[in-house]
C-alpha cells in the first residue's frame, strides 16, 4: 500500500469506503486499519477460492463416474434421468445430418443457410424461447462443433 500512495494513487476500500493518500501514511491507525481490511478481504478471497476449487473437484469426480454435472449438451441430444446416458432427438439429427451432407456436397455457408431455412428446417438453439430460422453464424458454429463426433458428450 505504502508503494502505491507514494507513487500518487489514491486507494478507495469498498468495504468501508475509506480514502487513503500518500498523507494518510502519516497517521499509523489508518494505515494499520486498511492493512487489517485488505488482510481480512484477503482471507475471504482464500475462502472462496477453496469452496470454489472444492466444487470443481466434485464435478471432476462425478465425470470420472459418468455422471454429467450439467443438464446441457448438444441439442441433437437430451440428458436423460440417470444423468449418464443421453436420448437421440431424432428431428434434430436429421437435421444435423442435412447441414453435413450439404457441406459435402460443397455448398458454402451462406447456401447452407439458405437451403435449411427454404426446407423449413428450424434452427438449433434450444436456450431461446422461439426457435428461428437459421444464420450462417449457426450453421458455422455447427459444422465446426466437435460434439458432433462425441467430444464433450
């Protein structure tokens, strides 16, 4: 603290809103009250730091059972109960698989989109209350996701 106000910065505790300048560091309590402040903050960042590393170990834990820790996965696919095993959804797929054959047949991304959005097919995104049509955003995003061939699943 001290290097920081004799450069000429101010500091502002949030927490008590306390304003210190490089004349504060003449008065010893409130140098020894913004260290007691920054000392506890501290000890509330290592707090939360091991809840949070804590937590993530869990989930390391229920992966290494495959167990899924989170209810999201590809939209071609629903988590079922046992949160191990995923269901087909069975429209998804085919459109899935339409967007790939279309690549392979060298249709650029643009086509694509186009193509999907005449056929009536609706877009992907199941986070949106409306499904819409497609962009050529989506169908980028899907032709390079590697969930496709089971990564991340």
């Amino acid at each position: 603290l001290r290097r920081i106000l004799r450069a000429g910065v101010d500091v502002v505790t949030l927490s008590d809103g306390e304003h210190y300048t490089r004349e504060s560091l003449k008065d010893p309590l409130a140098l020894i009250k913004s260290i007691l402040i920054m000392q506890r903050a501290h000890e509330e960042s290592l707090r939360k730091s091991e809840r949070v590393q804590a937590a993530w170990n869990r989930k390391k834990e229920l992966i290494s059972e495959g167990i899924k820790v989170s209810r999201r996965c590809p939209a071609w696919l629903r988590l079922n109960d046992d949160r191990r095993t995923f269901t087909i959804i069975p429209d998804k797929v085919e459109v899935v698989k339409r967007a790939f054959d279309l690549r392979l047949q060298g249709l650029s991304f643009w086509a694509i989109t186009r193509t999907l959005n005449d056929e009536g097919h609706l877009s992907l995104n199941q986070y949106t209350p409306k499904q819409k049509g497609w962009s050529d955003t989506a169908v980028k995003k899907l032709l390079r996701n590697r969930a496709v061939i089971g990564c991340f699943t």
